[in-house]
C-alpha cells in the first residue's frame, strides 16, 4: 500500500475509533446502555456480513464454532457490552484511557499464554501507562466512579483476551467474518440482556441523541472495521498498531471540546504517560506481533 494511502486509513480509523467515545457518552443521554450496545453490534454486525458476502469471503463455520463464540462472548459481549457501561459511569476520555490499557495488558497476558518475550522496554511501557492511569485516578476533578473504573478495566481485559483468542484462531477463521458474526451473535445476546434489565425504558431518541447512535454505529463499528480489515488484508496492521495510542488522544480532546469534561494538567499528563506506554509496548513487538483488534 502506498505511504500516502497507508496514512489516510490509518488516520481515519483513529477519528472513527476516538471519536466513538464521544458520541456514545451522547448517545447514552437518551438510550440505555445495553439497547446502544446491542443496536451497534446488530446494526454493525449485519453492514460486515453483506460485505463479506459480496466479497465471496466464506466463513468456515464448520469446526470453528467454537472459536466464533469465544470471540463474540469476548469481543463483543465482553467489550462492547461493558464499554457502554463504563462510558455511562466516566467522562468520555478518562474510559477511552483506562480502555486503551488493552494493548498492555495483551503484552503481559501474551507472556503466559502465548509464551511471548516481555524485554525490558515493554515491562518499562507498561508501568508508565499504569502510571498514567494512577495520575489521572487519583487527580482527576471530573466524574469519576469507581464502579466505572472497574467496568473499564474489566473492558480493557476482555478485549486483551480477545485479541489473543484472534491470535490463536487467526488462521482457522476468515477476518472479516471473524468481525461479523461475532457482532451478530454478540449483538442478540446483548439484546436479550437489554429486554431483561428493562428493555427500551428511558429511551428518548432526540434528534442529537439518534445522531450519536448512528455515528457510533456506521462510523464506528461498521467503518472502523472495514477500515481495519483492509489494514489487515494489506499487510499494515503492524505499523498502524504503534500509532494505537493516538486514539485515547482523540478521545480526550473531543471529550473536552464537544462535552466540556475536564482537561486539567492530572488528565494531560496521565495521557501522555498512558499514551507513550501504549507506543512502547507496541512499538518493540515480541516473538508474535499481538495487536488490539
């Protein structure tokens, strides 16, 4: 892929992914938790089927069951799921930064289970991001709950054991359908959990809030992806995972500008610290490249 081009995607996919915090925060002003999670990943998952079907991908179903439900309990019940509930409890760019500990967490988890190298340089990253976390925890003169702070973390380690699951199974599940059924299985069970805890009560589909969902969806979940599997099909997901840490950056600075959270010098700081762990741990890879997904 030519560098220009390279530059384009990669910068792209990070607006859409920064950018999705914000709108879910607004999103989540007129609509539950669950019933945006589960519309995102049906809504989403459906947009990456049709497109995996006109691009003749098949998707293998026989023997990897298994491993498509692992990805969509993981991947998309498991993220998607508790990141709508951890936005609902922080501002939009404090979550996008406890969040974006996935690509540490996948280093230190990639030890044991991958049998990855840690080396001195990811060890070091990945106690300034923590670093960073603590600084912004600690600080932090926003809305901050500590029942938020837990989903997210608990988010952050569902995605790090998602990705290692993709890693495992990268070879016996075709990626675009590895993204779309997922988030069509993951997307019912979402829905039923939504009906379970009180359906659509409290929805109010303001004309902001309704923009929110659809940009949460389309740009979000459906771009975003295809933007990262053609990333991926190209063979320039490794360097576009060193620029990853950009994405909470995005986060702040629209929280900030769209939604008036706070940018006090515990938040820049703790960015910057989260943000140049991220760049280390992805930067010096191990044995395996292991990447958010």
């Amino acid at each position: 892929m030519p560098v220009r081009t390279r530059l384009i995607v990669t910068a792209l996919l990070i607006l859409a992914w920064g950018s999705t915090f914000t709108s879910i925060k607004i999103a989540l002003e007129g609509c539950p938790p669950l019933v945006l999670a589960a519309t995102r990943c049906l809504i989403g998952g459906a947009l990456l089927v049709l497109v995996a079907l006109a691009a003749g991908r098949r998707p293998g179903l026989r023997g990897n069951l298994g491993p498509y439900a692992v990805l969509a309990l993981l991947n998309v019940v498991g993220f998607f799921g508790l990141q709508v509930l951890a936005i609902d409890h922080l501002d939009s760019g404090y979550a996008s930064l406890l969040l974006y500990l996935q690509p540490v967490i996948t280093v230190l988890l990639a030890r044991p289970l991958l049998g990855d190298p840690l080396g001195p340089v990811r060890v070091l990253g990945a106690l300034t991001a923590f670093a960073g976390v603590a600084v912004v925890s600690l600080r932090h003169e926003g809305e901050v709950s500590t029942y938020g702070i837990v989903l997210a973390v608990a988010t952050a380690l569902s995605w790090s054991l998602g990705t290692i699951a993709v890693q495992r199974t990268a070879s016996r599940v075709e990626p675009l359908w590895a993204v779309a059924l997922p988030l069509l299985g993951g997307g019912v069970v979402l829905a039923a959990a939504a009906a379970v805890t009180g359906g659509t009560d409290g929805l109010d589909l303001t004309p902001r809030v309704g923009g929110a969902i659809a940009w949460t969806t389309l740009v979000g979940t459906a771009l975003a992806w295809l933007l990262w599997m053609h990333l991926v099909t190209t063979g320039e997901v490794g360097r576009v995972a060193v620029s990853i840490f950009l994405v909470p950056v995005v986060a702040v600075v629209l929280g900030w500008l769209l939604l008036d959270e706070q940018l006090g010098w515990p938040l820049v700081a703790g960015t910057v610290l989260v943000c140049a762990g991220v760049f280390a741990v992805n930067r010096w890879p191990g044995r395996r490249d292991v990447r958010a997904t």
